[in-house]
C-alpha cells in the first residue's frame, strides 16, 4: 500500500510529551460510530470533495481519491465524482489512509483537537465496503486495555513463545492508522502511537507486532527478549524506540511483510515473526535515512522503493531503493523529501517537494512535468509539492494542495491535462469568495472565484491595501468564462489566482486585503482575503 503522511514535523514534536496509557478527560474522546453495515447516498459532482490530495488508489476503472475533505470516488475516469464528507458514516472525518483488498476499500479516518493551546491529531478508525462504496461498516481504533502490558512474542507451541513487556495505547489521541496493508489471513496497519499491528478477523481485535528496539537489528523466536515494545518514554519504563513508531507497511506475499518507522526499515520472511531491520549505519548499501514516511513494492520488476527521511546530522533525505528485497539499497533523488510513489508498468512516479519526479531506468534519471495545464479552461496547478500518484491504462494522476490533475498521456508527461478543483457554489451571479482564506503566499496561491454568468466577458481583478490601495493588477481585460478558467458550469464559476506578491513582486505583508473583480460592464464585485504567514 502507498501512502503519504501528512504534518509530519508537528506529529514528531508533539509526540515526545504525550503520554499514551494516559486517559484523557472525556471531552477529548471520539464517539465511535455504529460497527453495523451502513447504507450511503454520497453527495456527487463533476469534482472531488476536496482539493488537499493526500493519496490516490485505482481499481480498474474506480478511482478513490482522499482530500482534504474526506473520501471521493469516481467510477467513470473522473467525468463524476461521489463524495463521502459529511455522510453518516464518515461524518467530518479526514482521512489518513486507503487501502484494497479481495473487492473491499479499506479506509483510515482521523481528525484534530486541541487540548491546552496544542492540536493534537486523533485516529477514529476505519471503515470499509465491500460493494465499491454503497455500504459501509465501521470499526474502532485499534487501542489497548489499561491492563494490556505484554503481548506472546514467537511461536506458541509452547516452547518458542515469550512473553514481551509493551505499552499499552489506551487512547485514539496521536494514535493514527498511516498505511494498510494486506496479506491472505490479515490485515496490516501502520500506526504512530500504536506502532505496527495485524488482525486475522477483519479488524474485530488486533494483535501488536514486535518489531527490533534501536540498538538491536533482528529478532527470532530463538532470541531472549530484553527489552519492551515502548515508542515513547512515561510511567510505563524509559525505554524510548524510534523503531516502534510505525509510518508505513506493505505485503509483498504472505510471507514477506516490510514495515516503515521512525528508525528504519524492518523485513519479515515469515508472515511477521522474525524481523531483520535496515537503517543508514547497519549496511555496505545503506538507504539514506532512517525516517520512512512510505514505501511500495512494484510487482513488475520486484523493486522496493521507499521515502527515506533525514532523522540525524549524518542522514540525508532522499529516494531509497531496493532489486534484491532489501539486502542492497541505491539511493537516488539525493535531497529530496518524497511523499509517496506512484507506478506505470516499469515507471516509478516520486512525488517530492519538488516535483512528481518518473523514472524509467530505476533511478538513473528522473523527469517531471514542465508544466500542469488544464488544456480546456487553461486553469493551472502552481505548486511543486506533490502527495500522490497514480495510473491507470495512459492516464496518470497527481494530487497536491491545490488540487487533481490527469494527463492522458501520448509520451512521459505528454498528453492532455485535465485539473479538477473543487469550490463552494456561488449563490449569484454577483456573488465571490477567496480560498484557502487566510492563505499563506510561501506555501499557496489563493484561489478568486467569481461569475461571468456562463459567457466569455473580459474580467480585470485588482487587489487593495485596508487604506483601499492598489497592491496587485492580476488580470485585466482578459477574457473569462465559458470554459476558459471556468471550473463549475453550474453557476458559471471561473478561478483566478493571486500568488501573496505586490506589483514589485514581493510577498505582501501578513494582513486583511481586498479584491475588486470587474466582469465586463456589470457592476465590480468585492472579497476579502487574510494574508496569514
């Protein structure tokens, strides 16, 4: 399973003061949904919910997509879209991963709160269907009972089977599930506080995994077990593992499973028992750093490749990847943070911070698109990040802040682009608004929508100071409308953008702005946007 993990820097650091067998107050505890089957009638449009992309999965023709607003689906290529935010069953819940297996959709969900000044990101579950989204079942977080402090370790025949000391994880609070993974008899997850976890009766219990401490690099059911399965220090003991945090898992068969955590790589050859852990120190062939934030097996040429974070001084970020299942690594897009993967056949799609970077030759150069523009409406994708990839037959897929992007592809990153944002609906022909609002103009553009009423009218859009000066000219007398920038028939809704930037081209001061948008000779419009940095 692939997967991006959002916020990382703030889970890190929040995640070193949190005590996890602590029991909140009951104000800060999620209400768990009704575990029965579910029927949904998901809002639909011609776009996802959402524009924040985080991660993309295909399956034959149905494509998920999860946003910033929750789960979306398309069943014809992305020509219409079912949205399942504000559903009884997803409510307003994000979502942290997707996964597939044997006809059903897998779904992670989380959300925030804030506790004494401080957001804390929560873990509400997961959900599942197996009729492609019509209905639904929900299960709980994966948690510990208060008395849940040793798991059996080995093989229990009674011989070769030990009892190991593990933190119990009694609550959904910094306990988020950030990959699934999928293997005959079990289902696999990657969580933060919880570290990784399996279950043989379709998520009903869970049984946590022993994976290495940090100073050990492989353990067997012959070994004597010394130390607790403990991610974070407390009341529990000191013990303090990097290891056993987990980001990321996948299955390459039932008997090869690789795990991702905060401190390096760990694989299993039988079904999930012994481990042998890969980190930047402990190889001739090393990967590049230790934080693994994701990773994917492709099945056509049996490569491993994974997100290989900076953890140390003496660590890089860049692209790791492995032919011989991990006894070798080369590392490649030196520098870089990836997010996720994404494959075409033999293709190896990295999206970065940079750019969604392809390769067709494992790595030994690597190409990106030059440009992201809707060949229609001629709206664009600006930013560089990516989160997600994705493909099927000649399209490929891409997500990022902004938004969804296909390109049905003639060569590598040849074709045609089609963007789908997302956007509130106008109530009038009169009426604007501004997203994301506030915005910050190092990470975004932000996004003017407003009416041309269905025509191609020539629009100027002008941006003012509180004193009610002219800051920015974004546009002027240029044509909009009936298709060109527009995004929603519906209400004849088209985009522009404005990049924080004043006419000297330096972002402006944090701050309330306004716009001015004139379309045609129809009377000016006004928004406000809040520069927040």
């Amino acid at each position: 399973m692939i997967k991006r993990i959002f916020v990382l820097s703030f889970f890190i650091a929040s995640f070193a003061n949190f005590s996890f067998a602590q029991i909140l107050p009951e104000k800060f505890k999620i209400n768990t949904l009704p575990k029965g089957l579910s029927k949904i009638s998901a809002a639909t449009s011609l776009t996802p919910g959402g524009n924040g992309v985080s991660d993309i999965l295909i399956i034959g023709d149905t494509i998920w997509v999860s946003n910033n607003k929750g789960l979306s689906r398309s069943t014809d290529y992305g020509s219409n879209w079912a949205n399942y935010y504000m559903t009884d069953v997803f409510g307003s819940e994000g979502v942290s991963a997707l996964g597939y297996h044997n006809g059903t959709i897998w779904v992670a969900t989380c959300h925030s709160i804030t506790s004494s000044g401080e957001v804390i990101p929560v873990g509400s579950g997961l959900r599942y269907s197996s009729d492609n989204g019509s209905t639904w079942k929900t299960l709980p977080q994966p948690v510990d009972a208060s008395g849940d402090s040793a798991l059996v370790y080995g093989i229990n025949d009674g011989v070769r089977a030990k009892k190991v000391r593990a933190l119990p994880v009694t609550v959904n609070e910094q306990n988020i599930i950030y990959d699934i993974a999928f293997t005959s008899s079990a289902i696999w997850v990657a969580t933060y506080s919880g570290g990784i976890r399996k279950s043989t009766d379709n998520g009903a219990s869970w049984q946590r995994v022993l994976l290495p401490s940090d100073n050990i690099n492989h353990i067997s059911p012959t070994d004597t077990i010394s130390y607790s399965l403990q991610p974070v220090f407390g009341t529990f003991g000191t013990e303090n593992y990097l290891n056993h945090r987990g980001f990321s898992v996948i299955a390459v068969n039932d008997s090869i499973i690789f795990a991702g955590t905060a401190g390096g790589i760990n694989k299993s050859t039988d079904g999930g028992i012994s481990w042998q852990k890969f980190t930047h120190t402990n190889q001739t062939h090393p990967i590049s750093g230790n934080f693994i934030v994701a990773m994917a097996f492709n099945k056509v040429n049996n490569s491993l490749w994974a997100a290989t974070w900076s953890a140390n001084s003496d660590e890089s970020y860049g692209v790791s990847y492995s032919t011989d299942l991990g006894d070798t690594w080369t590392v490649t897009l030196d520098g870089e943070q990836a997010h996720n993967f994404g494959f075409k056949d033999y293709q190896v799609i990295a999206v970065t911070n940079n750019s969604a970077f392809r390769t067709q030759n494992l790595g030994a150069s690597w190409i990106g698109p030059n440009s992201i523009i809707d060949n229609t409406t001629k709206t664009s994708i600006a930013s560089t990040i990516f989160y997600a990839a994705a493909s099927s037959g000649k399209d490929v897929w891409l997500g990022n802040n902004e938004g969804l992007a296909k390109i049905t592809e003639n060569s590598i990153w040849s074709g045609e682009w089609k963007i789908f944002f997302a956007s509130q609906q106008l109530t009038s022909k009169t009426a604007t608004y501004a997203y994301p609002n506030p915005f910050s103009p190092r990470s975004d553009r932000v996004k003017i929508k407003y009416s041309t009423n269905n025509k191609t009218q020539n629009v100027t859009i002008r941006i003012l100071d509180f004193g009610m000066n002219l800051v920015k000219t974004v546009i002027q007398n240029a044509a909009r409308g009936s298709q060109i920038h527009q995004i929603s028939q519906e209400d004849g809704g088209v985009i522009d953008y404005w990049d924080g930037k004043d006419e000297k081209g330096n972002i402006v001061p944090n701050g309330v702005y306004f716009y001015r948008v004139d379309v045609g000779s129809d009377d000016p419009v006004f928004g406000k946007i809040l520069v927040l940095q």
